[in-house]
C-alpha cells in the first residue's frame, strides 16, 4: 500500500476528519473509532511507515516520539496514570491500517492479556 491509499496519510493530511486529541511536528494523536476501553487513542507518525519491519535507522526517532507522546497523554490523566500501549505488527498480528501506530489504552483495569 502507498502512502495515497493509506487511511491515517489522508487524516494526516486532512483529507478525512478524525477526532484531534494532541499533535507535534511528527506526531498525531486521535480517538479510536471502535475503542477497546474507555480512553483508546492511536498514536500516529506523520510519516508514512508500514510497521515495524518498514523501520528504518533514519527514521528509528519516531519511535522514541511516539512512546514520549504517550507519556505526555499519561500525564492528562485524572488519578491513576496508568495506561497500556499495543503496536500490533503485520496482518496476522491484528494490524488492519498499515501504517506504524500504537494504541493508547487507558481508563479501566486491563489485567487480561
């Protein structure tokens, strides 16, 4: 898939709405359509980038990104700031958007796994 057909290049980019709930230079943040828990945001690079497997030494940097916007999102927390990150990698992983993003889970006790 190129970055045209991708889904989260053409909410970067504006050409779909989603709900907005943080962003930087290279980072989007936004609420889930279908959440898993009470507070469910993707964290998003600005920058297309398959999964995991597409990362690359140039572009490593947006990994420590998006693990530090997860700790600013941490920090809006009321009370407990606990929260679970999942970054599914590949089809048969769970990934359904090929675009490299992690899931911010928050909200509600996640003991199972």
């Amino acid at each position: 898939m190129s970055s045209h057909d991708c889904l989260f290049c053409k909410i970067i980019s504006g050409d779909i709405s989603a709900t907005v709930v943080d962003q930087n230079d290279d980072i989007l943040v936004i609420k889930d359509i279908h959440p898993k828990a009470p507070i469910h945001y993707l964290i998003i690079p600005k920058i297309h980038i398959k999964n995991i497997q597409d990362l690359q030494e140039e572009n490593s940097r947006y990994i420590a990104k998006m693990m530090l916007m997860a700790k600013k999102l941490s920090q809006k927390l009321s009370g407990d700031q606990s929260f679970r990150l999942i970054m599914n990698n590949g089809a048969q992983a769970g990934q359904s958007v090929f675009h490299m993003h992690c899931h911010f889970l928050s909200g509600k006790v996640m003991n199972d796994f």
